[in-house]
C-alpha cells in the first residue's frame, strides 16, 4: 500500500480556518452586548443639553429707571439745588465681583414726610446641570423666595416648582450668595427687619387667661395698613402680567425711632430675577405711611423694568 505523503501547509490552513470562525462567533456575542450597554449608557443622554437662559449679562441698574420714574418713587423736599437732586437720582452701586451674575443699586430720599428707601437687585440664574436649563433653575430661585415671602392664603399664589434634586440646588444657591460676600439681599433684610411683636403679643394673651373688654374688641386696622382679608387689592400678593412670574410684599414695621412700611417686589424674566424693595419711614407713629401709594410707585417701576428687560 502506498502511503500518502503529509502536507504540513494543509493542516495548518484548517486550523487557522477554525480559529477564525471562532473568533467571528465570540466576536458577534460581544457585539451584542456593547449595544445593550450603549442603549443604556450615557452617550446618547447627555448628547442634548438644556437650553440656556435668554439672558448673558445684565444692566447697569443705577442708569435703567427713568428719572420720571425716579422723581413718583423719590419726590423732592425742601430746597434742595438742582445739582443735589442729581446726586440723589443717580443713585449708589452696589459693590460686586462678578457684574455679570449680580448687580444692585440703592437710592435714598430724605422728604418733610419721612425718608424713602429704594434699592434694586438682579441676578443672573445660571444652571450648570446640562439636564436644567437656566430658566428652570431659575424658577426654582423664584419659588424658593415666594414660599419664604409667607403670602397669606387667597393671595393667588402660583405653586413654585419643586426642587427636583435634594442637595445640588442648595449648593449651586449657596455658591450664588457666597459669590457676593459681605452683601445682604433684599430677602434678608426683609427677615431682619420683622419684628417679633404680634407673635409675643399673641403668647401673651393666650398665657394671660381672661382678657379685658378693652382687649377682646377687635383693634382698628390702621390707615395705610394693607387688609388682611384673602382677595384684598392691597395685601400680598402674586402680580399677574409682570413678567413670566412676579409676586408682591408689604409689610409695616414699629421701631423705637418711628415706623416704617416696606414693598418688595420679586419678579422673573428668563434666567434673571430682579427684586425691587421701596419703603417709607416716619417719625410720626400716628400717621402710618400709605400702602397703596408705595404699592402702586413700586409696581409702576417694576413694569418699566420688565419692559426694558423685553426690548
């Protein structure tokens, strides 16, 4: 019998043909898994970012009401020279870091009916989560300080949106504030500036028993005091039409030097949130200063500035 002579080449060639078809099934199984994980994974979820705000920088605020405006909110008292009334419209800047993300400017008003007080400040919202766009970010600013404004109930008041997330938004709210340091905002002052009287009033009369014919008649609401009562033109109150969302405070503060009636109003346009804080002290505690004049100065000036802020 003859024998056949072996090749070394062909066994070789059908070794590595088999290698090879079994790379290729190993490789179509490994395939498939990468796709699953890429369904899955973060490519194609972070590929869309949230928008971003309308808004890049902000005015210059001491030069953006108009000296009409400035003149209704701040009247002229006394004799004073044209050159000081000039001084005084032109207002005062706020010192800040970053003029981009927050300015502010105050202006004061010495008048035979007591002093006035106004004070604006913008602020730049600015999300750094790409899955939250500035306005949303910024809304949720804006909810925050109307929930701390404490409106009463039948005010109106719009539900601010939640936050979504339980510790970032602090932080990022955090770092807002810490960028601007040694300067109160407006809600700030407003916490400083109430006064713990009706609440000790209150504990007393529930821990003093029987009260007096005096002090069970309900007192007098005083003139110029904003009404209590739910639906009041004057009390606060969410304000429809300014802006994409606005509410408004008044509240009247006793001292030891006089009273003192102060407006605040917040409102949102885009990714800024302008708040504007007009008040009225007097060394006359019986005449009380008027609410609905300051409410009605104040808005005037908020609706300009929502306008310029639209142009």
């Amino acid at each position: 019998m003859q024998r056949r002579s072996f090749v070394p080449g062909t066994a070789l060639a059908t070794v590595a043909a088999l290698a090879a078809t079994l790379t290729a099934c190993t490789g179509d199984s490994g395939s498939a898994g990468g796709s699953a994980d890429t369904k899955g994974g973060g490519a194609a979820a972070t590929s869309a970012s949230a928008e971003p705000g309308k808004y890049k920088t902000l005015p210059e605020p001491c030069g953006l009401p108009s000296k009409g405006i400035l003149r209704r909110l701040l009247p002229p008292g006394g004799t004073e020279s044209p050159q000081d009334a000039d001084k005084v419209y032109a207002g005062t800047a706020d010192i800040t870091y970053d003029t981009d993300r927050r300015v502010g400017c105050r202006w004061k008003r010495e008048a035979p009916d007591g002093t006035r007080h106004l004070t604006l400040d913008f602020e730049r919202v600015v999300s750094y989560d790409p899955a939250v766009s500035d306005d949303d970010k910024a809304q949720n600013v804006y909810g925050k300080k109307e929930l701390a404004a404490q409106l009463p109930a039948g005010g109106n008041s719009a539900s601010p949106t939640p936050s979504s997330s339980s510790g970032k938004d602090d932080k990022d709210d955090k770092d807002d504030k810490d960028g601007q340091p040694g300067q109160n905002t407006p809600d700030d002052q407003g916490t400083q500036n109430d006064s713990p009287d009706s609440d000790q009033a209150a504990g007393k009369a529930a821990a003093g028993g029987k009260a007096s014919p005096a002090s069970s008649a309900p007192p007098a609401s005083p003139s110029g005091s904003p009404s209590d009562t739910p639906g009041s033109d004057i009390a606060p109150r969410v304000l429809d039409g300014l802006a994409d969302a606005a509410f408004l405070n008044d509240k009247l503060v006793t001292a030891d030097s006089g009273v003192h009636r102060d407006v605040t109003i917040v409102f949102r346009s885009s990714n800024v949130i302008v708040t504007l804080s007009y008040d009225q002290w007097s060394a006359d505690k019986t005449t009380l200063p008027d609410s609905r004049d300051l409410q009605e100065k104040a808005q005037a000036l908020a609706q300009e500035l929502a306008d310029r802020f639209n142009e």
